[in-house]
C-alpha cells in the first residue's frame, strides 16, 4: 500500500482517490482552493483519506497524480515533486485551455510540456483516455475476465512499474504505448481516447481488453 497525493481532485482526481482508498492506499487531496473545500470529499472518502495543500499533497505521495487543466502546469508546486512518481491524468484542450501554442502543432506533447515545469518528476501519461465515470465502474480484480486496459507512457521504467503496480491495484490492466514523446498516441481525439470503453451516455461503460487497446493504438495517426 502506498500513500497517493493528488493535485487536482475534480471528477478524474476524486474518482482515482476512491478507487485507491477501496484498494487500501491512503490518499492526500488537494486543489487550487484550499483543504478547508475538500471537508465533504474527506468525510466521504473516510479515514484513509486527508486534505492537504499541493505542495504538502505531492511531499506526502509515494506516487502524486496530476490532475489539473494544463494551464494549471506553470502553478504546480515543482520542488516536492523532484524524484517522484507522478500521474499525469491531462488532456489539452483550447476550448477550456486557451491555445498553446506548442501543443498546438505536433513537436510536443502535454505530458512533455507538464515534465519541463516539473523537472526531475518520474512522469507517467495515464487515465486521460478514460470517462471518469467509466473509470469507476469498470475497475475489476485481477484476474477477471472483463478487466479493463488503460494505456501508458513514460521515459521511466521504474516510474512505470510503480505506476503499473498502482493502476493493477486499482483495478485494470496497462498497455505500455513508450515513452511521452509518443504519448500523442493517447492524446484526445484518437482512436483509444475514450472510445473503447463506449459513449459517455452509458455510465457503465464498456470493457475493454488488452487487444482492444493495442489495436486502438496501432491506428493513431498524427
Ligand atoms: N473528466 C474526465 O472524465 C477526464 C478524464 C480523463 C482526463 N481528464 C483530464 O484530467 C484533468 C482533470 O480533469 P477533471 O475533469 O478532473 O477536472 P475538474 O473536475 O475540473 O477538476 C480539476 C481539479 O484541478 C484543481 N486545480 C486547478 N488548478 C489547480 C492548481 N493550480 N493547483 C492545484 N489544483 C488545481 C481544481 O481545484 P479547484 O476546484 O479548487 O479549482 C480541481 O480539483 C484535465 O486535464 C482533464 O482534461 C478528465
């Protein structure tokens, strides 16, 4: 078990931090108003659940998840994040983001924007490609026929097997799509962002297997 900081704790963020508390880890939650805001969340979530600033979230992580709008990147709390393993759940989007330039073209990608205000952070692209409340409802144990497949990316393989021990915790299957220079591969809008697991109108969601993602991934095109 491990202790899960969170900066972000909306609907990706909250729906993480209950399916690990479910799973046994304790989970510090923080978003950009303070801990005060989080009380029901925290009452909710029960005593392996506290709220905390961002800072003191990504301190106490053993892993942190980053679950922000990507203009939230230039405020994330950067030193307690050096050394860790960190999460990056973020979609780019101008319609709610504004335009990035970099991102708008093909040279780079979120979770390589997110990496240079957070330097020396074990970044890990997952859970962007998943409708939060899809993510809740098709977790499975391992094992289970149905268990769902949730792609990742990274440059870190010790990042990556800390991040493929928690999501298997949690309930779901990786498939390693390399490191976050392709993480495009999984950027909204292709092919495995959000459509194999089936519209947002069906709450439940659709499983969706380890072929079912690689084959999702092997039509992206940039
Ligand atoms: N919703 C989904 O199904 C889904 C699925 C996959 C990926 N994503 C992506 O994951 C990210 C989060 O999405 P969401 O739907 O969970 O968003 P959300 O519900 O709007 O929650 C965003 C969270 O970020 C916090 N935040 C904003 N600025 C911050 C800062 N500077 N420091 C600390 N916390 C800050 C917010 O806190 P306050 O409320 O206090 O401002 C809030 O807790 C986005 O990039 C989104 O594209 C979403």
């Amino acid at each position: 078990m491990t202790t899960v900081g969170f900066i972000g704790s909306g609907s990706i963020g909250g729906t993480i931090a209950r399916l690990a508390v479910a799973a046994g880890h304790q989970v510090v939650l923080s978003n950009s108003r303070g801990p005060e805001t989080l009380a029901d969340t925290v009452a909710e979530l029960g005593p392996r659940a506290t709220a905390a600033t961002s800072g003191e979230a990504a301190a106490a992580g053993g892993i942190v998840v980053v679950t922000v709008p990507v203009t939230a990147f230039p405020h994330l709390p950067a030193a307690p994040l050096a050394g860790k393993t960190v999460i990056d759940t973020c979609n780019y989007g101008p319609e709610r983001d504004g335009h990035i330039p970099e991102l708008d073209g093909t040279s780079l990608t979120s979770s390589e924007l997110l990496s240079r205000y957070i330097p020396g952070a074990g970044l890990v692209k997952a859970f962007n490609t998943i409708y939060f409340k899809h993510l809740l409802s098709l977790a499975r144990p391992a094992g289970a026929a149905d268990r769902s497949y949730l792609p990742i990316a990274g440059d870190s393989g010790s990042a990556k097997a800390a991040v493929t021990e928690f999501i298997a915790s949690i309930g779901y299957g990786v498939v390693d799509t390399g490191p976050l220079a392709d993480s495009w591969r999984q950027a909204t809008g292709t092919p495995v962002w959000g459509t194999p697991y089936g519209p947002s109108s069906n709450e439940k969601g659709e499983p969706a297997g380890e072929d079912a993602i690689r084959a999702a991934l092997a039509t992206a095109t940039r």
